[in-house]
C-alpha cells in the first residue's frame, strides 16, 4: 500500500485525507511516507519542498503563486537528486485543455481569459489561467474573487465575425484531491522536476 503524507489540512488537504483510502493509499507521517503532498500556501510551499528533498521523499505540489521560484526549486532537485511534480490544477479536463490550447490558429483573433475563485485565494491570477494563458501563448487575464467559488476559468476567443468560449467549472474540489490521487502510483523511481503536462507526456 502507497503511504502519503501531507503538508496542509486546508480546503484541498481534507479532500485528500479523505480519498486516499478509497485509492488504495494510507496516510501516514512525513518520516514514513512514500511520497509528500503539499497543499499549504505561497508562504511555506517552499520550505516544505526543501525538506522533501532532504528526506530524499517524492514530493507533488498543488499549491500555486510560487512559480517564481521554479529555477530555484529545480536545481535543489537536480542537486539531491530528487523528485517534484507540480501543477496548478490536477483536474483531468484542465490537462486535457491545455494540450489542447496550443494546436488552435488564433491568428486574427482577439483571446482573454477570465477566471473566478474563492475569496480566500491569495494569488491572482490563479495558477491555472496562467498555465492556461502560456498555453495560448500569452494572453491577458482578468481575475474575480467571489464566494465559495471552487474555480471557473472561462477562455474567449473572438473577431468581429465570430466568438468561441472554452469554459470549465469545477464544483467540488474533490475533482483537484481525485485527480491528484490517481497520478501517484505512476511516480515510481523517477527523478527530476516535472510539470503535470510533462510527466504525462
């Protein structure tokens, strides 16, 4: 049996402890664990990454506004000889867009994308219109902070001619916790530092 250990017990963290049963894993303490999950904040994300890799343990990151420190964090990986998986959304569909986005001919076309989340979201934009956003190449990003939205990102593509929009809405955050779950038997033994779209690849 898979045995995971968690940094974090907010929003995402609870939906995980509860689903790791249910996928065939035991949660359990961070000396013990086979791979660490972090899913803290901005604030400590690093910290806990630093010590995964000195625990010489697979760590998978679903938090976001610290891609700033993505340099950074992949020497300290190339160093140790460690393992990061990281990704600012573990929804299937959200993957699934963005292999998508960058096979689209968008030229001549106006592109934006707008997205909305919970008012406890520290960083904005959220990380997933960002992924969203370089997959298109760059475009702009208007962000709302409303309620207890779970996440809607909402792509719009258009000409004076015609508009398309690409939209997806999450309305549990078990979709995050599940989707997060079914990728941690596929780690194994592998080494580096990789982004979700990457390790799928």
């Amino acid at each position: 049996m898979l045995k995971i250990a968690l940094f974090g017990r907010g929003k995402l963290g609870k939906q995980i402890l509860e689903l790791a049963p249910k996928h065939g894993m035991q949660v359990t303490d961070i000396q013990s664990a086979d791979i660490l999950i972090d899913a803290t904040s901005q604030d400590v994300v690093i910290q806990n990454i630093e010590l995964a890799l000195d625990l010489k343990k697979p760590v998978v990151v679903a938090t976001t506004g610290w891609y700033d420190r993505l340099d950074y964090v992949k020497e300290l990986v190339k160093k140790t000889n460690g393992f990061c998986l990281y990704s600012p959304n573990f929804s299937p569909l959200i993957q699934n867009l963005i292999h998508i986005l960058p096979q689209l001919k968008l030229d001549g076309y106006q592109v934006k994308i707008e997205e909305t989340h919970h008012t406890e979201k520290k960083d904005t934009p959220s990380g997933t219109a960002l992924a969203l956003a370089t997959a298109l190449g760059g475009v702009p990003i208007f962000s709302n902070r409303q309620g207890d939205v779970v996440g809607h990102h909402r792509i719009i593509v258009e000409n004076s001619y015609e508009r398309l929009t690409l939209e997806h809405e999450g309305f549990n955050r078990a979709l995050f916790a599940k989707g997060l779950l079914e990728i941690l038997h596929r780690i194994g033994s592998r080494k580096g530092m990789y982004s979700l779209k990457e390790f799928l690849c």
